[in-house]
C-alpha cells in the first residue's frame, strides 16, 4: 500500500502536468492517504469511497467510481457504488460520460489477472444499459490494452507506462510480466461526433518523415 512518502511523490510528479489531472483509486491505494493527498481537489468527497463526478472539465462528465475494496486486490461493484452510479446517470441522462475505474469488470481470459477483476460487474453493465450517452468505461489494473463490447457501451482498459501484464491465455498459466513498450491512451471529444480512443506509444521514435 502506498506510504505517505509515495503519495507525496506523486503529488509532485503529477503537478508538472499542465492540465487538469482527475485521479482514481486502485488497489495498491490506502484510501485516507489518497484523500489527505489529492482531498484538496474540489472534486473528491470528504469521507467514504472516492466516487467522483467532475463536471466542469468540458462537455464529456467524467465520473471517478471507486470500486476498491480496502485491504484487497478485487475490486467489487457493491451496492453503494451501484446506487451512486445510478444517481449520477439519471442527473444528466442525455451528457456524453465516461467512467472511470481501476479494477476491469469482466473475465479478460488471462487467469491471474482476473483473479483481481471487479466483481459483479454485470451490475454495472446493467446500469450502463439503461444510460446510451455513456461513451466510454476507461479501466486500469490489467496493464495491458483490451477493447471489448460492455453493456451497450465500450470498455477499454488503459496500457502500462511501466510493466506489462503477460498475455497467457492458459487456463492455469503462470504468472508474469514483461517490459513491453510503454504506451497511454488519449481519449479526444469530437462535439456532436463521438469520443475517440488514440492508443499513443510513449518514447522518442524517427519522424516526422515525409507524408506519401
Ligand atoms: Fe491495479
């Protein structure tokens, strides 16, 4: 779980970004301490699970859901969650959303990361069903990039900036990770269009070269 130190050193590091940074917990995360560290955001709720709702950051809400469970590595869609969710949706059906979470809701098929997937993630698919102005579940965790169909709407799960998770497929493969190269994902809004998923590798790479 992070130290103090940690959080301290992220704050730092996160604060050279220029733009407006939105964190969401996982499950390396002690609760208290993400909110003593990143609490002075506007955003983030004083007390209880850090559900978030920013919608001040352009014309897509973003909703932070907390889907951790502390001490854990699963996360678990619980009631709580379900019924903020539900009240966030039902606040602005009609605004393009996106959603944010750690844990993926959904079996992946590599058998020791999905040991620590969401749980009961059909109660969230069930929620989006209902809401077709969400674009986009964007989940972490699984530091590896999948796109997958999820109750009526997209889910992707981000790539690793540091090691990447195996792709095994076995049923009982063993566990590991590789260095793979780093990439992130930029998720751009186009008014009255949709929003678009850009897979971006991070490092220096040869161009710009002539466009033929
Ligand atoms: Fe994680």
């Amino acid at each position: 779980m992070g130290t103090e130190a940690e959080y301290n050193l992220a704050a730092e590091m996160l604060a050279l970004i220029p733009q407006p940074v939105l964190v969401i917990p996982g499950n390396h995360d002690e609760r208290e301490r993400f909110r003593a560290c990143f609490g002075h955001s506007s955003y983030m709720p004083n007390s209880g699970p850090l559900h978030f709702a920013a919608g001040d950051q352009g014309a897509v809400l973003i909703l932070g859901l907390d889907i951790t469970v502390p001490g854990a590595h699963h996360g678990d869609m619980d009631d709580a969650a379900c019924l903020w969710l539900e009240q966030r949706l039902a606040e602005e059906p009609d605004r393009p959303t996106l959603i944010m979470m750690h844990q993926p809701p959904f079996d992946s098929g590599i058998p020791y990361i999905d040991a620590y997937c969401c749980r009961q993630g059909e109660r969230l698919a069930a929620i989006v069903s209902r809401y077709p102005a969400v674009e986009r579940i964007l989940c972490g965790h699984i530091h590896r990039f999948m796109q997958l169909r999820f109750g009526a709407t997209m889910l992707v799960t981000a790539p690793s900036t540091t090691t990447a998770i195996a792709l095994r497929l076995r049923e009982g493969a063993e566990p590991a990770s590789f260095v793979e190269p780093p990439a992130m994902l930029l998720h751009h809004w186009r008014p009255q269009l949709c929003l678009i998923t850009h897979l971006v590798p991070i490092g220096s790479f040869q161009g710009p070269l002539p466009f033929a």
